[in-house]
C-alpha cells in the first residue's frame, strides 16, 4: 500500500512539473507574441512614414528648377504677395520661425509642421512695428495677412489655460515655398527657391536614411523574437 502511495504521490509531482513547466512557456510565448505585434506595428508606421518621406523628397526635388523658372516674370501671383511694411513684419515673424529662433513661442513644433496661438505671433509681430505706427494690427488683421498670402494650412479654437484661443497650423515647406515668392523676407526663406528646395530635399533624404536604420533595428529585434519563439518548448 505504501509503495503504491509513493508510486502515485510521483506521478502527481511529476505531472504538477509538467503543468508547471507547460504554463511558463505558454506564458513566455504570450509575452513573446506580444512583443513581436508591438514590434511589426512599429514597423508598419515607419514604413508608411517612409513611403511619405520618399514622396515629399521626390516633389521637392521635381519642383525646384519649376519655381525657379516662375520667379524670373513678374507674375500676377508675384505681384499680389508683394507685401506691404506691416504685413512684411508678419512675413520676417514667420521666417524666423522657419530658421527655428522662435521655437519658445510655438504651441506645437515637429519636422514638418509648427502650430502657434494668433496672440502668440501678434505678440511677435508687433515687436517689430515702432508704437507710434500700431494702428489696427490685431489678431483680425493677423487674419486677414495670413489668408492674403495662403500661409497657414489650418485655424482651429482650442481651450489653452482656460482661455480659448486661435491657433493656427502652418506646413513648413508651404511656408517656405511661399515666403521665397515674396522679396524682402529675411533668413532662410530670403534665399532662392531653388536652394531652398534642395535643402528641403535633402533634409527628406535624411529623414529617409533614419527612418530606414530604425526599420532595420526593428528586423534585427524581430529575428531574435522569432528564434526565441521557435525554441520554447523544443
């Protein structure tokens, strides 16, 4: 009776091991399967990003002799973004923004856009126009610049400190491109539209060799969840 006990008191421990033993790589094998998810949708995004980068880098490249040509007539688009001194203030703002010196003021800020509130860049703007010359530069006059020459992409109200307020979005290259039409804008944007598009080229094509160095540290990661994976249990 005795050895009939210990016989099967074995077999219990035994199989208690194996359920043991089956749960911790059934449990390894989640944490596994979930990294690798994380992982492939991780790549995804930066595949997607990439495929944008590859498109911006080729139009800005395309385009760049094409505006060249455009700047060399006095066009009537030419002719209608010729600002006038007040307005030119609004211009040299924005330019300053785009060679980063007025990163402080912006609500948001990434590689291809930058967000700031109209108080924010009224503040600015009126820096550069003398006390005695303010006279009616408001946040609608603000407005009414920006729409005069297309710069902002999107307005939106957003709730900031408990106050709502106007903020607009602006795409960077747009604002470039449209600030080298205009003569007089300072920085950056005062250089040809020729340069500028080259720059702007080249800084996608970095973006793109950063972009695909991060994929092939994710496929590097990937492969060794693989073989982990494909040994549990084995």
């Amino acid at each position: 009776m005795a050895d009939f006990l210990g016989k099967l008191k074995g077999k219990i421990n035994k199989g208690i091991s194996t359920v043991n033993i089956k749960s911790k790589e059934l449990i390894e094998k989640q944490k596994i399967k979930l990294q690798l998810s994380e992982l492939e949708a991780g790549k995804k995004n930066i595949l997607l990003e990439l495929g944008k980068l590859a498109y911006l880098m080729i139009e800005a490249s395309d385009t760049a002799s094409q505006i060249t040509i455009d700047e060399a007539p006095k066009s009537t688009k030419s002719r209608e973004l010729k600002p006038d001194k007040w307005e030119q203030a609004v211009l040299n703002a924005l330019a300053s923004i785009c060679d980063g010196k007025l990163d402080s003021i912006l609500f948001e800020n990434t590689d291809k856009e930058f967000k700031i509130t109209a108080k924010a860049l009224s503040a600015e703007v009126q820096k550069s126009i003398p006390k005695s010359e303010q006279k009616g530069q408001n946040l609608q006059w603000l407005g009414r610049v920006l729409g005069k020459f297309g710069i902002a992409t999107r307005k939106f109200s957003k709730r900031i400190n408990r106050e709502r307020e106007t903020v607009y979005e602006f795409d960077k290259q747009k604002t470039l491109s449209t600030l080298n039409l205009v003569k007089g804008s300072k920085g950056n944007a005062g250089k040809s539209s020729k340069t500028g598009k080259k720059d702007q080229s080249t800084v996608y094509r970095e973006q793109m060799i950063a972009k695909s160095n991060e994929i092939a540290k994710l496929d590097t990661k990937i492969t060794k969840l693989e073989e982990r994976l494909s040994q549990i249990g084995t």
